[in-house]
C-alpha cells in the first residue's frame, strides 16, 4: 500500500506527477531514495527529558550549505521526492531557508521538523516548505513537564 499526502503550496499538476513516481518506483520495486531524511544538525536549544542529542553535544560536525546542496542534487538525480530535516533543532541552522529552497528548485516537498521556537523568528527565510512539522508531547502540562524550557 503506497500513501501519499501532500501539504503546502503544490500544485495539482505537480501533485500528480510526484504520486505517479512514488507509484511507479513501488509497482516496479525500483530501489532509490525517494525520501531523504537528514539530521542538519545535533545543536538544540531544548533539553528534552527523552532525547538522545545532548549526548552528541561536541560532536557538531555538519556538511556545509555547498556539500549539502551537492548530496541534494546527486539524490534527486536518482529520483528524491521528498527532502525532510530535523536534528537537534533545524532552525538554528542559518542557512536552512537556502538549503530547503535549493530542495524545492530541484522538485523536491520539502518538509521540517522542529521544537517550533524559532518558527516567528525564521518563517520569512522558510517560504519555500510544503510541511512543517512542530513537535508536541502532548497536553501543556505534560508537553511543559519534558521540555526544560517553557515553549508553549
């Protein structure tokens, strides 16, 4: 079974073509990244109970905006649909806004997953995302009881 959902400023031709890969790839049983989800960074500015990042803390190796832009291109050339970042905290990347539109130049949905703290801040620079997901633990008492900082 192949679901497919589309979210964002797509158009319906757009929509369709996208399916009919996603389709095509599955009935064939073609073997390529059609989504591609990328860890951009393991920095946060939370301290959820849960989470496993602030054991990477010292390890902020990352790829720069140019060896990402030539990992987006060398995947989209063997049929990437669907480009997704999270991390750590994607918004604190600088330049996402540019990775993420350099994604959907290429034809990609792009989507985001974040802790929704910067969304205010960095929403101009975001403009070319179809989703974005923000994170949420659940009621406001629970979701304030695993954040250690007050985010809703």
């Amino acid at each position: 079974m192949v679901t497919i959902i589309f979210f964002g400023a797509q158009t319906i031709k757009s929509a369709i073509l996208t399916a009919s890969k996603i389709a095509k790839a599955h009935l064939l049983k073609e073997k390529r990244p059609l989504n591609v989800s990328y860890f951009i960074t393991n920095k946060c500015d939370l301290r959820c109970s849960y989470c496993t990042i602030p054991q990477t803390r010292g390890h902020h190796d990352q790829m720069t905006t140019d060896q990402i832009k030539e990992m987006l291109t060398s995947f989209r050339s063997q049929g990437m649909v669907k480009f997704s970042c999270s991390g750590g905290e994607p918004l604190l990347r600088p330049d996402l806004g540019e990775v993420m539109k350099f994604a959907s130049d290429l034809g990609c949905i792009t989507s985001i997953t974040t802790n929704g703290r910067l969304l205010k801040k960095r929403s101009a620079s975001l403009a070319s995302l179809s989703t974005c997901l923000v994170s949420l633990d659940g009621n406001p008492d629970f979701h304030k009881g695993t954040k250690t900082n007050d985010v809703i």
